[in-house]
C-alpha cells in the first residue's frame, strides 16, 4: 500500500511540475520534460535559464592563408634502373659447374625472382644481393655479382 501512495505522489510531483513548465511565456523556449524516478519524493529543483547565445553571431573559421609554391629546382634525373640479370646469369653458370648444385639452382631460380623486383624499383639492388648470399648459405657469389 506504501508503495502505490510513493507512485501516486511521484506522479503528482511529475505532473504539477509539467503543468508549471506550461504556463511559461510563448517567447521563451521550454525545458525538456524531466521525468524523475519512482523513488524521488520531491520536486525536482530547476536551474536558472541563462539564454543560449544566438547562432548566428559565431564566426566562421578563418583559414590560414596558403604560401606561395616554392620555386622548383632542377628536375633531377631520374636514376637508373638497377639490375641484377648479369649475377643470375653467373649463378646459372655456376649451378652447372659448381660442387653445391642444389643451392646455386635454388639461387639462380631466386634470382630471376628478385631481378624483376628490382628492375621496378621495389627492391634495392644491395637488399637483393644480401638475399641471394643468404640463399647460398654462406657461399660465395659469383664473379658477376659485384
């Protein structure tokens, strides 16, 4: 029975408080409706309006203004392709040749590989050498690929 009189009360407490919000003048703009919890015996106190600032007095941003391009210099020239067809071809002799077949094929078959990646620029010539010695397992490479 307690807890029906508490509801009973909320809901006037509610109520009275949307009918006072009512009664406000036209001009002004009205609060949102505040719906407090079944528990809350009293009313809940209102804040003073303070009047929002109207919109249109904010400024726009201002952009920076933009620097002026720099001269260009020289356009340098563009480097040349590197390439590593002359150490595939020395591997691929030296697979013939040499006593550790197996690792110079495996080489030379890497190699191939790594040469179109390095003609496109993907790959830098000294990266691609490191790979192929690491592909001979310590051996050395041959005379073509200085």
């Amino acid at each position: 029975m307690a807890h029906e009189i508490r509801t009973i009360l909320s809901m006037l407490v509610v109520t009275s408080t949307l009918l006072s919000a009512c009664k406000q003048k036209i001009n002004e703009e009205p609060e949102p409706a505040v719906v407090p919890s079944a528990a809350a015996t009293a009313a809940p106190t209102q804040a003073p309006e303070t009047p929002a600032p109207p919109v249109d007095t904010i400024p726009p941003p201002v952009q920076p203004p933009t620097p002026p391009p720099a001269p260009s210099a020289p356009a340098a020239k563009p480097a040349a392709p590197e390439s590593i067809k002359a150490c595939c071809a020395a591997l691929q002799k030296e697979a013939a040749t040499a006593a550790d077949k197996m690792l110079y094929q495996t080489a030379a078959t890497t190699c191939e590989a790594i040469s179109k990646l390095v003609a496109s620029g993907t790959t830098k010539k000294a990266a691609a050498l490191t790979q192929l010695r690491a592909s001979l397992k310590g051996g050395k490479l041959p005379a073509g690929c200085d």
